[in-house]
C-alpha cells in the first residue's frame, strides 16, 4: 500500500513538471509568433514617424529592412528606434529589425500612411415612399487607409433601426415609423479611421426626400396616316410600391433633333400622351419625370427614345413605253480587246478589170451595130 501511494505521488510529480514545461513552451512560441506576425502601424502622412523594435532595452543594436531590402528614404536609428522624417505614401511597406551582432529578427511592423477622415457629404432620398428612405454618403477627400462609417437616424427622439444597402457600400436604409409625420429626421455619420474621425449631421421633413424614380420603359410610335403625331407611353417606376394610394403625375418633354428648345407638357396620372405639334419628317426626342401628386420633387429624366412622325410611303414609277424583251434583239457589243478580222485583198488585175468593165462594153455594142 506504501508503494502504491509513492508511485502515485511520483506520477502527480512528473504531471505537474510536463505541465510546467508545457506552458514554457506555449509562452516562448507565442512570444516568438508575436515577433514573427506584423503589426500594423498607423501614421499621419507629413509628420515623422518612430518604430520601436519590440521590447528591446534603449541601448540595443539593431538593423532594419523595409520588404526585405535596406531603408533607403531619410532616417535615423536611435538604439532600437528607427525615426523617418516626414512620411508620404512612399514609405509604405513592411518593416523588419534584426538583433545584432547574431541578425535575429526581433519584431515587424507594416507602416500605414495616410490622413484623418474629414466631414463626409450625406444626402437622403425616398424612392420608396411611404415605405422607407435611403441615406447616402461618401468622402471628398481620400483617407489612403482603411475608413469606416457610422450611422445614427433619430426620429421623435428615439433611435431607428439602420440596415446596411446590400448593394451599395455608403447607403443604408431606414423604414418610415409612420406616415405623415410632423417631427423632423436627424441623420448623423461618423467617419472613422486610426487616425481620427469626424462626423456630419443632416435634418430634414419627410416631405421633402419623396422623390421617385424616373418612368420606365418609354415608347414613342408614330401614327400611321399623319405626319405630326407621336404616341408616347410608359410605366411608373417598379421601385415606387403603392402606386393606387400614392399615384404619381408626370411630365414630358420633346423637342426635334435640330432644335434645343424644348416643348412640355404636365400630365396627372396618366401614362401615354399623343403629341400632336410635331415637324412632318423631323427625328424626335423625348424623356418623362414623375413626382408624387402631393409631396416631394421631381424625378430626373427617363432615358431618351427616338422617334419620327410617319412619312407617306412615295407610289412607284411606272413606264409608259412598253418593250418585248423576248423578241428585241442588240448586237452584242465587240470588245476592244478582241482583234477585227482583215478583208481579203484585191489583185492588181481585178482592179484594172473593173476599172475599163464600161469601155468594153461599149466598143462591143459599136462592133455589133
């Protein structure tokens, strides 16, 4: 039983000792991990920049390399600290220090350079009116690093839910809490990088972000049988979603091509419009807006269509001289290419022969009287 309980203090013993050489092990690996993984550096773009060579004591000897090959751009080493004077984007990179005399590497940092953000620009719309509205914004100024946003819309003082646009990186969107309302929406975005941050707060009444999208699928067509009318039609946009109880009105604008005065024409909700002044032969073009009947503003313009009013086909023209191809005949026409066949020529004789034919003749009728 003594021998039982000895081994069983020994087995306790050798534990504890691999557990203790265990956890020696779990702390050098990670410190060494922590000299081996990069660190990233944050830094203003103009000022001078100090990178510290892990925990090294102020009187270490050290050398450093910037993506593996010496640094070239203006500097100096003050024990583990390695100063660069007035950084821009070309300091860019990633930094190694090495322990001398043995060149261990101690720690590495890759340096960002860049701006703090400042105010962004935010603008509000409602497309989608009366079920929500989208919030847009966007820097004018690059920030060179990493920048974040964040978004906060009060409404009768309480917080409104935010949902990130799936599509579109600076817009969210927000549902309306109710409809016709008197209390105005506040919308506030901080922009946010490791350098800074700064923020830009809009107010606004729900009435005036309604602005619909532009008319879709226009058509213009011309009128069989006269010349200065045009049919044009169209739909509502697909994003407006109630359009019995929110209709919208419209209008349209045309104008021929080689003019730039333009002709208009407000409509109440009607889709189509036969225009009725346009120029016999003239190519047209023609674009719709739609507001909603009550609130809001404009759309923008629908994409332009062509058109032309209808042009009488001219009758064909008809001979008045009929010809019989089949029995008409035309000498084929000789090429100049071809060689001409040569007459026969005539002797000497023969020509003398028809020459004195009539002298002859009349001798022998003398001989004969």
């Amino acid at each position: 039983m003594t021998l039982l309980c000895v081994c069983l203090q020994m087995a306790n013993l050798v534990t504890s000792l691999c557990c203790v050489v265990l956890a020696a092990v779990v702390v050098a690996y990670a410190q060494r991990r922590s000299q081996l993984v990069a660190r990233n550096q944050y830094e203003r773009m103009g000022n001078d920049v100090t990178m510290q060579c892990g925990s090294l004591d102020n009187d270490a000897s050290v050398s450093w390399k910037v993506n593996g090959t010496d640094v070239k751009a203006q500097h100096h080493l003050e024990g583990p600290r390695l100063i660069l004077t007035e950084v821009d984007l070309g300091h860019n990179g990633l930094y190694s220090c090495f322990q001398n005399p043995h060149g261990e590497r101690r720690d590495t940092i890759y340096l960002h350079t860049g701006i703090p953000p400042r105010e962004p620009t935010v603008t509000c719309r409602s497309n989608t009116y009366p079920k929500g509205f989208y919030c847009s914004w966007h820097q004018l100024h690059q920030t060179f690093i990493p920048t974040t946003f964040e978004v906060d819309v009060q409404h009768n003082h309480r917080s409104l839910e935010v949902q990130q646009d799936p599509d579109h990186k600076n817009r969210c969107r927000v549902r309306f809490p109710e409809v016709f309302s008197s209390f105005p929406y506040k919308v506030n975005v901080t922009s946010v990088n490791a350098l800074g941050k700064a923020s830009t707060t809009i107010s606004f009444e729900e009435s005036s972000i309604v602005k619909p999208d532009p008319p879709e699928r226009v058509t213009a067509t011309p009128i069989r049988h006269n010349a200065r009318r045009l049919e044009v039609s169209w739909h509502s946009p697909a994003t407006w979603p109630d359009i019995d109880n929110f209709p919208l009105k419209y209008f349209l604008r045309y104008r021929p091509l080689i003019r730039e005065q333009w002709q208009h024409v407000e409509l109440s909700d009607s889709t189509s419009h036969t225009i009725t002044d346009a120029i016999a032969g003239k190519e047209y073009i023609i674009q719709v807006a739609a507001k909603d009947t009550e609130i809001g503003t404009w759309s923008d313009w629908s994409v332009a269509v062509h058109a032309t009013p209808w042009i009488e086909d001219p009758l064909p023209i008809t001979s008045t001289t009929e010809v019989d191809y089949t029995t008409a005949k035309t000498s084929p026409i000789p090429s100049s290419n071809a060689p001409q066949k040569a007459e026969q020529p005539v002797g000497g004789a023969a020509r003398l022969l028809t020459h004195f034919s009539p002298l002859l003749l009349g001798m022998l009728l003398l001989f004969m009287w």
